[in-house]
C-alpha cells in the first residue's frame, strides 16, 4: 500500500491513475488554481513506464480535443516538469511567412528548459488553454535552444526560431509557473470575438497603434 505524501496528499502517480480513470480528454486547469502557480517537480519515474506512456497519450488527446498546440502537465493538474506539442500550422502562406509558423511533429518534452540564441525578439497576439476566450501580445524571443529529454530518456538537444519557438517558450514557463499573461503587454488583452473582428493581420501593428502599446 502506498504511504501519503508528506504533505498528506495522495501520491502523484495514484492521482494520475485517477485522472486516467475515464477515457477521453481530461478537463483543463483555468488560471486562478494554484497548481498552475507552484511550479512542477522534476521527471524522476514518479510515473513508472506503462503509466507515463498512458499520462501521455492523454495528454496528447486532451491537447487535440481542445483543440491546442502545446499543453503542460500542470494544465490537468499534475505537477511533473512534463509537457507535449504539435502543431500541423494550417494557416495561410501570409501568416506562415511573417509569424515563421511551420508544423511540428508531436513530440514530448521532459525536464524542458531553453535558453534564448542572440537578442532578436518577437511579438504576436498568444493565447492560452487555461485563460480561454482571450489573447494578448507578447514578445518573445525569437529563437530558442531547448534542452529536455524525450519519454524514453533520449537527450533532445535542438534549436527553435519562428512560431515553434513561441510554444517551447509557452509550454516551459507552464512549468515554472508562469503564465503568458505574465509576459503579456497587457493593453492587447482581446477577448476572442474582438480578435475575428479586429485584429487578424499576421503582425499585431494596427492593434499596437490603436491600443496604444509598443511592439520590440
């Protein structure tokens, strides 16, 4: 039988068997849970092979569901420095060229950290699964070197620039507990039906300009 936790909470791997107890999506952490603001404990096989495997598949059906390009294991709850991406970037060729939006295959990121490459930064409208309904614009760093291991141990070593870069970013602060509203110029704040009728150029010019904020 497993002892609780110090804290007296129930161990971290019998609450995912938990959460893993219904098929389908698992809900979604909105901002304003503290889980989303601890922080996340380093992947050290809390989670034995089979489970982790099942934790990500989940992850990775929850993400679609959404639908979304990155989710973070504290956005189900689970405080474990674990997060997935995929983006297939259906977008127009507009867009693609001026956020460098190109797809990316599914992969998973564990014990993530990134480290920016020179002092280009860029800024576009972001949003988040945890803060639905909203966007800002927030500058990030335009290209990013990631360090992490993959879900069975392999050393990921890689480079990202453009958009792919923006959701490295997005998904680590996750779990740093940060979120993007922190970094956000918070002037752009849109609620989505604002951004349909407004602001769907590729580069958030016209809502600088009218909003009153500046971009990098």
């Amino acid at each position: 039988m497993a002892s609780a936790s110090p804290s007296g909470r129930t161990p971290l791997a019998e609450r995912v068997e938990e959460l893993l107890a219904t098929d389908g999506p698992l809900p979604i952490v909105a901002a304003g849970d503290p889980v989303l603001r601890r922080g996340t404990e380093p992947f050290e096989g809390q989670l034995e092979p089979a489970l982790l495997a099942r934790f990500v598949q989940a992850l990775r059906v929850t993400m679609h569901a959404a639908p979304g390009v990155g989710l973070a294991a504290p956005q189900v709850g689970v405080e474990l420095r674990i997060a997935v991406i995929e983006d297939p970037a259906p977008v127009p060729e507009e867009i693609r060229l001026a956020r460098g939006r190109v797809p990316q295959p599914f992969r998973v990121l564990v014990n993530p950290s990134y480290e920016p490459v020179g002092d280009a930064r860029a800024a576009f409208f972001e949003g988040c699964l945890s803060v639905p309904g909203w966007q800002a614009v927030v500058a990030r760093h335009a290209e990013v070197r990631l360090r992490a291991e993959d879900e069975h141990g392999r050393a990921v070593d890689e480079l990202f620039t453009g958009w792919p870069a923006r959701i490295v970013q997005h998904e680590t602060d996750h779990l740093d507990g940060v979120l993007y509203l922190d970094r956000a110029e918070l002037r752009s704040l849109s609620s989505n039906e604002t951004m349909a009728q407004r602001w769907t150029e590729p580069v958030p010019e016209g809502a600088a300009r009218e909003l009153g904020f500046e971009l990098p």
